[in-house]
C-alpha cells in the first residue's frame, strides 16, 4: 500500500517526521488486546503516520512489546519515540533503562529518547546521560516531554540539541498556547501534543465541536486533530487501537478549518491571556 503523502515537521537536526503519528498510551495492558493494537499501529504505518511514540511506563512495557509486533519487518518505515521514567534518568539507571526498552521493542537504536517528565535527576545530568546513548549508538537524538518553558530555559546551552517538548495540549488545554509553543518555534523546535482529543470523551461532546465537524462532514475527534495541527511545529499523537478510528485519524490531515470554524472554537475554548501552569495527565 502506498501511503499518502503529508506534512511533516523538521527536528533540529534536520530529519523531518509527520505532523500525524501514533501514541501508545493504555496498549498493551491486556494481552487479549495486543494483536488488534499492533495491527492498528501497522495499519497506522500503510496510512503514513509513520511516528509511533511509547514509554516505558505504559503497562510497565507492555506497549513496548506491542510497538515491537507493529514494526516486525518494517523498522526502517518507523521512527520510534519513547521515554524514561524521571528516577532513571540518571547517568547511572538511564542506559539500563534504554537497554530495557531496547528489548522489549527488538530494535537496536531509538529514534528519540525523552525525558517522561521531570523528577528529582538534575537536567544537566539527564542531558549527560542522554548524551552517552547518543554516543553509543543506542538513541539517535534526545527531547523531554512535560517540561514547561523555564525548564527549557535552564537546558542552556543544550538547549539547540532537544528535538521536541512532548506536552499535553488539545482545545481543552490551550495554556501552551501563551508562551510554550512560541519559545518552541522561536527555537526550530516542534512541540508533540499527547491526547489531543482529550481523555474520557468530554471534550467529543462538546456542542459547538459537534458543530464545526457537521459542517465538514467528519466527526469531532477529527476537528479536535485537525484544530491542533491547524499551525506550523505541532506534531499530534493520538492513540487508536482499531482500524476504523486509526482511519479517521488519518482523514484529520486533509482538514482546513476556516475563520468561522476557529471563531467558533475560541468562543467555546477561549485561548490563554495569561501564563498557565502547564497540565498533565
């Protein structure tokens, strides 16, 4: 199957990966469920979004081990994101923990390496023990995720060498919006939004998101994609562990909103006018 073309966002260090990938989070928690969810992220990689992000974390491995059946004799179409927990991001756990998730996913190298969030490790030691799997062939290039911007501001000088800040960011949690996201851009850095439809399905029933999808014919995941790739430097990670849903996500790329659509939107989810604590999930 040919894939279809897409945007794309431009790390720092050049390589570019689509705006549209693939999260993880909750796979692999029921081993009754894992063929379907490989087969979803397979189907996910026929459709082009080729960027599939996991943890550590998630079902203690357990996505990781789906993320392996996904890319069984397809790794060179995949770029495999994961991350370390914060109290193994030390220079003394980290290449355990990587070596790890190397395992679990049957893969020699990961594409990018983050930072799941940050905990009582100092960065600069994080960024130095990110800097020895570097060297070591075993990631390719190192982020953080859930780091806001005077945590950005305190990598200084390695700052250029961070490839994303993964964060939550969807119409509900717009607090990026104010300063986040324009520190990201202003620094060729693309920002990965994780549940960019949301968790629990609140957001979905939202009256005037219903309204806009109606108006293209979609449903209102696909709007809620579409409002957070709607600018330049914004990579989304929606999960989908079924076929008709990883389909739909895909659809989400071809969606221009208009004036009308995003007025709509703001009224309903009023951007930031002021600093917000960056939220988590």
């Amino acid at each position: 199957m040919t894939a279809k073309p897409q945007r794309t966002a431009r790390l720092p260090d050049g390589t570019e990966v689509p705006v549209l990938g693939q999260g993880t989070w909750h796979m692999g928690e029921r081993g009754s469920d894992r063929r379907a969810e490989a087969d979803a992220l397979r189907l996910g990689l026929d459709l082009g979004m080729t960027l599939i992000d996991t943890a550590e974390m998630y079902a203690d491995g357990g996505a990781e081990e789906v993320v392996r059946d996904a890319v069984a004799g397809r790794r060179e179409e995949a770029f495999i994101v994961s991350k370390v927990y914060p109290q193994n991001a030390s220079r003394a756990r980290m290449a355990r923990s990587c070596d790890a998730s190397l395992r679990r996913m049957g893969v020699e190298t990961i594409d990018l390496y983050l930072l799941h969030w940050r905990g009582g490790v100092p960065l600069a030691e994080t960024v130095e023990a990110f800097g020895r799997l570097v060297e070591a062939g075993k990631i390719r290039r190192w982020g953080v995720s859930n780091l806001d911007l005077d945590d950005l501001e305190e990598l200084g000088a390695a700052l250029p060498d961070c490839a994303t800040d993964q964060v939550l960011y969807n119409l509900e949690a717009r607090g990026p919006e104010y300063d986040l996201l324009p520190f990201c851009r202003d620094h060729g850095m693309p920002v990965m939004a994780y549940s960019p439809v949301g968790q629990g399905g609140r957001l979905l029933r939202n009256a005037a998101l219903r309204d806009v999808a109606a108006r293209h014919g979609t449903g209102p995941a696909a709007i809620a994609l579409a409002f957070t790739l709607r600018q330049e430097g914004i990579i989304a990670i929606p999960k989908a562990a079924a076929s008709d849903h990883v389909r739909q996500n895909a659809a989400a790329r071809d969606i221009v909103l208009t004036e009308e659509d995003l007025r709509a939107l703001d009224a309903a989810f009023p951007p930031p006018r002021r600093k917000q604590a960056l939220a988590m999930l």
